[in-house]
C-alpha cells in the first residue's frame, strides 16, 4: 500500500490484550481461547478499519514525515489505552486445550503449542500469496497499488480497496497478537519489541513483498539466534547490522522491485 | 566544433533507446532535433548531460572527453541543459533561483558564513532583465505564471555561465503567442552571448523557423540530418511522420 | 519569502532579537530554580531541533534517528569526565566533535539513499547506537547510566549552569542562522525543492548532502554535551526512538520552513510536557493526540499557523 504504518506494532499488542480479554471473559466455556483466537483479530480489524477511515486516509499523499508521525502518535496512543483498560501489571493466557504440554520427538522435547504455531506461519503467507496474487480481489489490490488512478478510472472503488486491504493487514496483526499471547505475558511495551523487529524484517525483505517479508524474517530469525550464540548482548544490534547492509546494496529490499 | 559525439548507445533491458548516434555541433550552431515519441530524443539529453552513462561511445566537449562525467561536472564545463517539464525551485524566489546557479558555478556555494542575500545581485539582475522578469524578483517562483516559470527555467541554465545549451522542449505547454516570444529570447540570448543550443522541439513551426540545422531520430537512431529545407523534402522522414498521423 | 524575510530582519528586527535574549538573561531573577531548569532544559532542546531543522527544513532531508548523534554527544562528554581527568572544558568541546566523527560515517552511508530509504536508514543507525549504549555495560553501565558526572563547581549552581547554556545557545543559534542565510544554505535550499535542478547548476548533491549531516550532527552533539552538564547523568533513553521522536515533532510543531520554528516548537513543547506530566501519567496519549491535531490541522506549525492567519491572503504561499 506504501504507506509506513508504525502502528501495527500497536494492533498486534491490541490483539494480545484482546485476546486476553475475551478469553477471561469466557473463562467459563469450553475452548475460550479458540474464541477469542476468533474474535480479537476480528475486533482489531474493525478498530483498524476505524482508524483507516478516520485518520490514515488523509495523510496517503503525504510525505514519509507525516506518515511516521502520524503512526507513531498512533503508538503512543493505543498504548496508553491499553494500559488505562487493562492497568500495567502482566496477564497471561493458559495454554489451550488441545495443544498444552509437550510433545517429545526423538529425544527432545518440544512443547505442542511453538509446533503449531511454527505451523500456522507457512500456512498464513500461503493463504496470503494466494489472495494477492491468485484470486480476482488480489488483482485489483494489484492494480490499486500499482496505479490509483487508472484503477479508479476502470471503475474500482479505491477507498474502499484501501481500507479493506487495511483491515486484513490488521486482521494479521491481530491475529499474531493473540496467537503469541499464551506464549509469553501480555504487558505494555511488547509493541515497541515487535515493531523493531517487523521494521528490520520488512526492510531487509523488501518493502511492499510478501514473500519478501517471509524470506526476511527466516533470515532475520538465523542471523538473530546466530548473534546470541556469538555475542548474546549485541544480538539485537546483528539485525540492524544486516539492516544497514541490505539498505546499502538494494535499498529496495530482497524480494523488492527497484523503483 | 564544439562537441562530437561518437557511436553513442544506450540499452534499456533489451530495448536499445539510443542506437549508434554520432553528430558534430559547430560553434554559434542553432540545431534542433524533432523525432515521434519514444524516438530517444531525451535519452540522448540524459547522455550527453551525465544523467546516464552510454554503453558504448564518446562525448567530447572541447576536444576533451567528458564521457561518463557526473552532471555536476559535465555542467561545470559550460554545458547547460533545461528540462522539458518545469524544472525550477519552486519555493525559491525568482532572484534566488537563479543566484543559486551564479553561486554554483563561481564556487561560493561553499561558504558558510557570509550573507547570500548580497552577494553577486549584478549578475543576477542582468539575467533577470535579459529573460525579462526582473520585476517579479521577489515572486516566489512557484506562484509564477507557466510560461514565466519556462522563462526562468532558461534564466537558472545561463546563470550557470554555459557555451553549449540543450533545450529541452523549451515551448512545451505555452500558448503560440508565448511560444514566439520565448522563440525570440533564445534566439536574441544565443546571439549576445554567443551560445551553441541544440534544442528537442515538437512544435515543427518552431522548428523550422530557427534551426540552421535539423537532425531526425526515429527508433534511436539518427535518421536524417541537414538544412530544414532537406530535411522536409526527404522522403523517408515524410513516411515516418505520416505514419505517425494515422 | 526568505530575503523578505532578510529584509526585515535588518530594520527591527534586531532589536527585537536584543529584546529576547535580555529577557532570557533577566529570567533567573524572576524565577525560582526549578523553573529556570525548564527553561534551561528547553532552551537545550531547541539546540537540537535547530541542527534538525537545519537538515530536515532546509535540506529536505528527514531523519528518523537524530537522537542517536544527541546521544553521542551527551555520552562522549560524560564518559570522559567520569573516566578521565581531562579538563571540563574540553569534555564538553569533545561531545560535537565525537558526534560530528560519527556523522561522517553514518552520512557517508545515508546520503547514498533517499526518500523513505534514506530515513530508515537513519532509524537504524541511531537504534545500533541505543543498542550499544543499552548493552555494553561494562564501559556505559547500561540502564543504569552514567550518574554523577563531575561538573565544575561554579556550574554546579541552576542558575550559573543556565547562564553559561545561554550564552552556548545563542552562539549556536547565531552560528546556524548565518549558515542559513549563506550561499550554502540556500544551496541547502534548493537542493530541497529540486535535487535533480540542482545536479545540474553543477552541485554534487551528495556531498552537500552529507556535509548538511555532518554540521546537523554537530549541533545535535552540542546540544547532548550541553544537557549531560545539565543533568549530570545520561541515560540510554536519549538514543531511543522517543527522544527522535521528540526532536521531529518540535521541529514539526513550530514550522518546518522557519528559522526560529524549532525554538518556538520547543517553548510549547516543554510547556505541554510539564503541564500534562504534572497533572496525569498519561503524557504520551496527550501527546499522540497533539501531533495528530499538528498533522491534520496546522501542517506549517504554531509559527506557520501564525503567519499564515496574518499574511495578506493570496501572498506568499507556495
């Protein structure tokens, strides 16, 4: 879509604490998490589909500056109403059923949950590259983003395009959001983690790629666990490293198209 | 002879954009280059200013070779160039615009501490009066008219003091009346300053009114050259042009 | 507009400079001591945003990590005179040039890029910078920061402190507004409105370019130095994306396009700051709102916002 959105950083946070939410709030019910795994990403689309329409709509045409700001307000916003709904101190999620405990796997021993979610990963960017590239929605969105007048003038309603393609995105971030909340607590400040690391991963991917962001995040992953094993402190500093370096030699990304 | 060029070729992907083109510009020449779209005729400005880098070929300006030379340097030889769409600073005031380039190219742009405001104002308003807008020096340059922003664009080229001028396109979207009289200035400026221009032009009135000399492109090539009476009479330039009408 | 602007300057304008700094020099008997170290704390940051504005309003350059050369600054000059013997003076001298050394290497490769490219690139540099700052405990203790730092005694008082940063400051500001009005700066100029124009009136657009990184990265070490003074302790946090964020919107908030802008944008920044901080915990939702209602609502700041009400209609805009 080319615009710089820090805030999903935020939404993914948003999805945690939705998750959370829903989930003590049907603690009673049998399979809790699977409904709030259902409704949290549904409920941050629909916030970000707000947000879209508000706000972001308008600053499209404008520079990098204004995006960055704008976003960024974004985060300090959204932090803040979380920590004034759901207070500061740490929450966690239980394991659901059927995936709490391990599983042990010639002789290691993995727990059930990090296997599906090491599932789920693939399986999204399938379901994803196939949306945008196989099916006749993705076409437009194609089209959209290569061309906003020529897709407006052959009759597509490019508002509407763009805030869709919005909320999917924070579908997505929500998604990942209440995915990794019964893995580790939901607390402020999770969303300035991600968002350094969503930041590099995209970067080295390639702004704007799917696949790239994929690829990124692989690499991301290896040259990360690799710098812990080397030098455990400057692990974070590894990923900007190699940042700076795909910057340098294509500024455009991995799996981006030069402009 | 104030420029030769030699074979020069460029390849986009696969689409060769300028093909084996070689001319010679003569001292005081006033030459145009007219050619469909996509004919290369840009890409053969871009060449020759330093804008992109020829696969194959030789630029000499002088005598010396300024091949591959980045645009800053190339325009510090004295070549000026002016694009085809308005190519200004738009929130510069008129008088700045052009200081901006004086500065330049007599090395000042460097200083740091004295006051830019007074410094070389002479030769700046004597641009300003020779393109005619000397009234509206203080008019921030964005809110000018058009065809005053076309005339200053010329004015920013001459304050970088050039010897060869390529003008791209230099009546692209001015009424006729306008056209004629930035036909004029170029023409009146070439003279008291005693400029080589070699401009890209559609406009064929304007073409063959002024050119002493007419080069056509087609296909990145240079496909006819000669008085503009010659070129008119050719054959083959007649064929491509009627085939670009239908 | 600027040479107007120039114009003005020489007629009245001066005085009314003369008039200001008076205030600020007068200001210690007026005010109590913790009051005096806001302004002292704001006048600081204006220092920064300046050097900001200088490469981001002028040269159209927009950096996402100016916080990293601030912190760079405010580093340099702590650790030296925790660690080392050597003279306060040039403790506080080294902090610019440190930051300037390392914005000759982070600009050399920055200036290769531009647009969006070009910011993040800046992000990440000015994170690599928090990052070893944050980790590398063993030399810059970490999170804890550097405490304590030794400052001559007859700096030690809130109001000599202040009084020595303004004289520092106004330097600064002078220095920075000949920079602006030089040939130079209206190369900066032009290089903003039309880098490609400006290749060809025979500019090397990347060596001006990291030359404006260079000289911003300066006054963004003076600016660090001048606070680690102040403060007597630094903390990781002056690297982090906040504190950049921080510097943006008060260059933002006073007008991009203006000299005295940021200084504006940093009087009503800390007055915001103090008033909301003192009366909730929840200053950064205030503050997203107000740079929300900056971007929606005032796109040339309060000084834009200003200027624009009272200018003639149908003049000056561009």
């Amino acid at each position: 879509m080319q615009v710089l959105n820090l805030a999903h950083a935020s939404l993914y946070m948003l999805g945690a604490y939705l998750c959370f939410w829903v989930s003590s709030l049907l603690s009673q019910a049998a399979g809790s998490f699977w409904w709030s795994l259902f409704a949290a990403p549904l409920l941050v689309a629909v916030f970000g589909g707000i947000l879209e329409a508000m706000l972001l709509r308008r600053i499209y045409d404008r520079d990098v500056l204004d995006q960055f700001l704008l976003t960024f307000a974004l985060i300090l916003i959204i932090g803040d109403l979380c920590k004034l709904a759901w207070g500061v101190e740490y929450h966690t999620v239980d394991t659901p059923w059927p995936l709490d405990g391990p599983v042990i796997f010639g002789g290691l021993v993995f727990p059930k949950y990090n296997l599906f979610l090491i599932g789920c990963g693939p399986l999204l960017y399938v379901c994803l590259w196939s949306l945008i590239n196989k099916t006749r929605l993705g076409s437009v969105v194609r089209a959209v983003t290569y061309n906003r007048d020529m897709a407006s003038a052959l009759g597509v309603n490019v508002s509407w395009v763009y805030t869709g393609v919005f909320m999917l995105g924070c579908w997505l971030a929500g998604l990942g959001g209440a995915l990794v909340a019964p893995m580790s607590a939901v607390m402020p400040g999770m969303d300035m983690v991600v968002l350094i690391d969503c930041f590099i991963i995209v970067v080295i991917g390639g702004l704007g790629s799917i696949s790239g962001a994929f690829l990124g995040s692989i690499i991301f992953g290896l040259v990360t666990a690799f710098g812990i094993l080397v030098a455990p402190r400057l692990a974070i500093a590894f990923g900007f490293i190699l940042m700076i370096i795909v910057l340098i030699i294509r500024p455009w990304g991995l799996m981006g198209k030069p402009e | 002879m104030i420029l030769r060029v030699e074979k020069l070729k460029k390849t986009f992907g696969g689409l060769t954009a300028v093909n084996d083109v070689s001319f010679d510009l003569m001292e005081g020449e006033l030459s145009s280059i007219i050619g469909p779209n996509g004919a290369g005729k840009t890409t053969l400005f871009n060449l020759l200013t330093g804008h992109i880098r020829p696969d194959e070929g030789r630029i000499l300006f002088k005598e010396r070779d300024i091949t591959g030379f980045q645009p800053d340097r190339v325009c510090r030889q004295g070549i000026g160039r002016s694009f085809q769409r308005t190519n200004i600073f738009p929130k510069l005031t008129v008088f700045e615009n052009v200081q901006v380039a004086i500065l330049s190219i007599r090395r000042k742009s460097r200083s740091l501490f004295s006051t830019a405001s007074r410094m070389l104002v002479g030769e700046t308003m004597e641009i300003l009066e020779s393109i005619g807008l000397a009234e509206k020096r203080n008019v921030t340059a964005g809110l000018l008219a058009h065809g005053d922003q076309r005339l200053l664009e010329i004015g920013i080229t001459l304050g970088t003091n050039p010897e060869l001028v390529f003008l791209d396109e230099p009546t692209a979207g001015m009424s006729p009346e306008e056209s004629w009289k930035a036909v004029e200035l170029v023409q009146r400026l070439a003279r008291e300053r005693n400029l080589t221009l070699l401009f890209i032009e559609h406009d064929m009135e304007v073409v063959f009114g002024i050119s002493e000399k007419v080069r056509v492109m087609h296909l990145g090539s240079i496909l006819a050259e000669g008085t503009p009476e010659a070129v008119r009479a050719d054959e083959e330039v007649q064929r491509i042009y009627l085939a670009e009408e239908t | 507009m600027m040479s107007e602007f120039l114009k003005e300057m020489k007629s009245g304008k001066w005085i009314a400079v003369l008039v200001c700094v008076a205030a600020f020099a007068l200001l210690p008997i007026v005010l109590q001591e913790g009051y005096l170290s806001l302004v002292n704390e704001m006048l600081i940051l204006a220092v920064a945003a300046c050097g900001l504005n200088l490469m981001m309003g002028y040269a159209g350059m927009v950096s996402f990590g100016p916080a990293g050369l601030y912190a760079v600054g405010a580093y340099t000059t702590g650790l030296i005179l925790v660690y080392t013997k050597i003279p306060f003076w040039l403790a506080l001298a080294a902090g610019p040039i440190m930051a300037g050394v390392v914005s000759v290497v982070v600009g050399w490769f920055c200036v290769r890029l531009t647009h969006v490219y070009f910011s993040l690139l800046t992000l990440a540099f000015s994170q690599i910078i928090h990052t070893i700052l944050f980790e590398w405990y063993d030399f810059t203790r970490g999170d804890d920061g550097i405490v304590d730092i030794p400052v001559p005694s007859f700096l030690s008082s809130i109001t000599h402190y202040y009084y020595f940063s303004l004289v520092a400051i106004c330097v600064c500001l002078f220095v920075l507004w000949k920079i602006v009005n030089s040939p130079f700066g209206k190369t900066l100029q032009a290089l903003r409105e039309n880098p490609e124009r400006t290749e060809f009136i025979g500019i090397n657009v990347r060596r001006y370019q990291l030359a404006v990184f260079i000289i911003s990265g300066v006054f963004l070490g003076i600016a660090g130095a001048l606070y680690c003074g102040f403060n007597k302790n630094v903390f990781p946090d002056f690297a982090d994306m906040m504190k950049s964020t921080e510097m943006i919107v008060v260059c933002l908030m006073g007008g991009i396009y203006n000299f005295l802008g940021p200084v504006v944008g940093s009087v009503v920044y800390m007055f915001l700051d103090k008033l909301i901080s003192s009366n909730t915990h929840y200053w950064p939702l205030v503050l997203g709102c107000v740079i929300i209602a900056l971007l929606i609502f005032m796109r040339g700041g309060v000084v834009g916002f200003v200027s624009e009400k009272l200018a003639p209609r149908g003049e000056e805009r561009g």
